[in-house]
C-alpha cells in the first residue's frame, strides 16, 4: 500500500516535505509528482485515473491560490483524497483553504490545515488510514501518539527549558 504525494508546483514542496517525513516516520511507502491541475490537466486525469491500479491507496494533494488540484483529483478517483492548502504569499492560504475546503456535495476531499501543520497532519491521516488495514503502520502510529503524550506530561512547567 502507498500514498500518492502531489502537488501543484516545485515551490510546494517545502510544504509538502512534511507529508512525507511523517509517512517516513511509519514507514509507509510513498510516491511525489508535481501535476497541476491547470498547467497539466490532462496529466492530473492521467495521474488519479491510474492511481489504484499502481498500487496507491490514499492521495494527498497540495496546492496554493485557487487549489483545483484536490478537488479534481477527487473528481477522477474514488480513493481518499486529503487537501494541503499551501500558504499563498497574497492570501496567505485563505485562498487555498476555501478553494480545498468548499467542495460540493457530491465528491469528498478531506481538508487539513493551511501550511506545514497540514501538511503533517495529511501524512499522519494517511498512516492512520492505512493502518487501519496494516498492524505494523497501526502499531507506529500508537507509539508516535504516546511519545507526544509522555513528552507534555514530563514537562509540565512552562517557565523551564
Ligand atoms: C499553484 O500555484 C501551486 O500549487 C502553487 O502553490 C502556486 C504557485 O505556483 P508557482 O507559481 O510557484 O509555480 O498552482
């Protein structure tokens, strides 16, 4: 099982590099193709029509500005397909966040966080998504979760390094 990482431009991947550190993390195996919706239509098409049949389980699509690139990625497949808005310098990401997030009913994209905490968050989604069906990916995910937890409860005094 691997997650397909796409993402509408070069410039996104210091956004989406997150994604695929945290799938690092899980060792959950992964592919990452800059396909634009509107500068490479008929590539995105290409892309999610054949993502299933390569093996690929969950998508997770990144764009900025006006972000077409999740919601017709969803349009062309029926695996899950999670949205990273990418910050935009103009709107800051509120543009990319509306544009992922206000889909129609009808075809589903789930919408994470503008930015690097999307981003993260999508790969960690992904893993879990996964792990639903894989016990090792599963088991990785629970140990992340409890480390995150024991480092809050071991320094609770905010005033100390
Ligand atoms: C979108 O336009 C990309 O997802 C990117 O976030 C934004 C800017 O792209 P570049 O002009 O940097 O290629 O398609």
């Amino acid at each position: 099982m691997k997650v397909g990482i796409i993402m509408g431009s070069k410039s996104d991947w210091p956004t989406m590099q997150h994604a695929a550190e945290m799938l690092d993390r899980f060792n959950v195996a992964y592919e990452t193709k800059v396909v634009s919706a509107h500068r490479t239509p008929h590539l995105l098409a290409e892309y999610a029509e054949s993502a299933q049949a390569r093996g690929i389980t969950v998508i997770i699509a990144g764009a900025g500005g006006a972000a077409h690139l999740p919601g017709m990625t969803a349009a062309y497949t029926c695996l899950p397909v999670l949205g990273v808005p990418v910050q935009s310098r103009a709107l800051k990401g509120m543009d990319s966040l509306l544009s992922i997030v206000q889909m129609p009913k009808g075809i589903a994209v789930g919408t994470l966080a503008i930015g690097e905490a999307g981003a993260a968050n999508a790969g960690l989604l992904a893993a879990q998504i996964i792990g639903t069906q894989d016990a090792n990916v599963q088991a990785a995910v629970e140990a992340f979760r409890q480390a995150q937890t024991e480092t809050v409860l071991s320094n609770p005094n905010p005033a100390e390094d």
